[in-house]
C-alpha cells in the first residue's frame, strides 16, 4: 500500500535537507513514498514550462537513492496552453535523474471542464515515459461524480492512480463507506488518498498541527489505494502526525505511536497545548495547576523557528491562567484588594488575545 508524504502545500516549501531527513523518517516508520509538489516551487506550477535547473536534478537524483524503500515523485501542475509534448518534455529528465514517477496535479485550476485534456496527458505519460503516472484531478473532493470525472475515468489508461481528499478538502473524519462512494463515482477505481492533515495553509494557517493521525476508521484502510498526508511548510512539526499515520497504514496504534514519538522530543504538552476539544490529545477542559505550570516551563527543542510564536502564546496563555486562578483564590479576595490585579491581567488577556 502507498504510504507517505505529499508536499502539497500553499507556503514557503521544505528545503531539500528537510526533505531527506523525511524520506528518512518515512522509512524509519514503515512509509514508502515522498512526492514533491509544494504549490510555491516555481517549476512546479506558476513557471511549469520551464526546464527543471541541474540543481533540481541534481536534488532529486539525491531524494530517489536516499532510502531503498522509498520512492520519490515528482509533481507537475500544467498550464491550461500545455501541449502533452512539453509536459514530457519537461518531466523527462526527472525520470532520466531516478525519480520513480511523476504526479499531475490538476487541483485548484480555473478550468473546470478540462477533462479531456487530463487525460490525454496522463495517458501520454503513461505511454512515454514508462513509469508511474498520478493524477489529481479538478474534482479531487466529495463522493459524488460528475461531467468532468466520467469524461476523465472513461479512457484513462488503467495504471494511472487518481488522488482524492474525501468529502471535503480538509475533513475531520473519512470513512469506508465514503471511499467506497468515490470508487464508485472514478469507475470502479479505488481512490489515492489526499489527506490534508496536518497541512496548516490558507484558512488554517493560524493553527499548529501536531497531534496524532485520527478520524480515519480502519476500515478506509482496504478502500483506498494508498495514503498521503500533506504536512504543514514546518517539516519537523509535521513529524508527529506523519508517524502516527503510518503507525494507521500498518494496522499499529496511531495514538501510541504518536505520545512515544513527542514523549522522545519532550513536546507532548506543547502538542496538547495546540489540540481542540474533540482531539485525542486534549487535555480537558480543566487541567490542573500542575499542568498550567508545566506549560509555562516547556522548551520544547528542535522544532522550527516558525513554531516560535505559538511556543510564546502557550507559555503566555499558562501564566495568565495560573494568575487569574491565584487572583481568585478565595483566601486571596479575604486579604487583599485585587481591584488593580483584575484590571492588569483583563489587559494582559486582551493582549495576549
């Protein structure tokens, strides 16, 4: 089964010794594939026609011999002018490098009845280049089909996997019966899961990510043709939530893997401090002054600089919880007048909001 990672996402991409230390991590942990696709590498989809540079080609010769058991892609997304000549042209010497397939990424285009033209570029690819062909489609959400996917499936050569993100683009859970759905609507074909988590652009982008794998029943495992999760542009913080879904696609534990995996980091409660109240890893809705406390203490290390500001915030936000809890100890409000304090810590929330 395909298990790995997708950089797929809208942000500042990884820099290439974030990547291998991902297809490290990937084969460490049981994956098998690394896809490159981030939306702002320039080649790969504001400037897709021109040529690959040698250092691309140099660093994806590198990513393809970095892990046996892992095998990279790469991703392309055409322009609406593409002729099927350029976009072999242009994937060819990626193929010529080692790179053991190559992803069209058809998401977030304008076009909307294009299909035709998808499919005779990937059915050319597929001819050509004589290795694995991927595509996602314009329709890559939902379980219903559609003008666009009947005329994409009908004719597509059977080899080329078509990716899916579930019922929504980004989903709190995803079940068998909705994989099956899909399957149904692509012709029968089993769909390559997108899984936009723990991905943190556009909408999101003021969240941290760094809980497990979750909401995926394990039944979805045996009505899809793979998985791949798109990270957030912060490759270490992805980390925990990658572990913990190929611990899912090995029929493990993701939880378990999960707190083993930020338990060695020394950031599971810098990771609770990020969850939401259906998380697995929310700490409650009443933590203890304990726990407050070693929140302000965290320093959790090695995660990016990026992950700074919500680092200060939870430290932050602890303080002010245990000061408001002082402030309002019974004993307190007997000796004292706390009018000022009261005023103080209503500003420092405001700030700290």
């Amino acid at each position: 089964m395909i298990a790995g990672i997708i950089e797929g996402f809208y942000g500042p991409p990884w820099t290439h010794q974030e990547r291998l230390r991902n297809i490290d991590l990937l084969a460490e942990y049981g994956g098998n594939t690394y896809v490159w696709a981030a939306k702002l590498e320039p080649r790969h989809r504001q400037l897709w026609a021109e040529p690959f540079t040698e250092l691309e080609l140099a660093e994806f010769a590198e990513l393809s011999i970095r892990q046996k058991t892992v095998q990279v892609l790469i991703g392309l997304t055409p322009g609406a002018d593409a002729t099927t000549e350029q976009v072999i042209d242009k994937l060819q010497p990626a193929i010529n490098h080692g790179c053991h397939g190559v992803v069209l990424s058809f998401d977030d285009l304008p076009a909307l009845d294009a299909a035709t033209k998808h499919q005779e570029i990937a059915n050319a690819l597929i001819e050509n280049l004589k290795t694995h062909v991927w595509l996602v489609p314009t329709h890559y959400a939902g379980v219903t089909s559609s003008p666009y996917l009947e005329q994409l499936i009908e004719g597509l050569h059977q080899d080329v996997l078509v990716m899916w993100t579930g019922v929504h683009v980004v989903n709190d859970s995803i079940d068998a019966h909705e994989a099956r759905q899909r399957t149904q609507a692509c012709c029968g074909r089993k769909p390559l899961l997108w899984d936009n988590t723990p991905v943190n652009d556009a909408m999101m982008s003021e969240a941290l990510h760094l809980g497990p794998y979750a909401g995926r029943e394990a039944a979805l495992r045996s009505e899809i043709s793979g998985l791949l999760i798109n990270p957030m542009e912060f490759a270490t913080a992805s980390q925990p939530t990658l572990v913990s879904a190929l611990a899912w696609v090995n029929d493990g534990e993701p939880y378990s893997a999960w707190l083993n995996f930020v338990d060695q980091h020394g950031w599971t409660e810098f990771a609770r401090c990020t969850a939401f109240p259906d998380d697995p890893h929310w700490p409650g809705a009443r933590p203890t002054d304990d726990w407050w406390q070693a929140v302000v203490d965290i320093h959790p290390l090695g995660l990016e600089a990026g992950c700074e500001p919500w680092i200060d915030a939870a430290k932050q936000g602890a303080q002010l919880v245990l000061d408001a809890r002082r402030l309002l100890d019974p004993a307190l409000l007997r000796s004292q007048n706390t009018v000022l304090k009261k005023i103080t810590l209503a500003m420092r929330w405001r700030s700290w909001q």
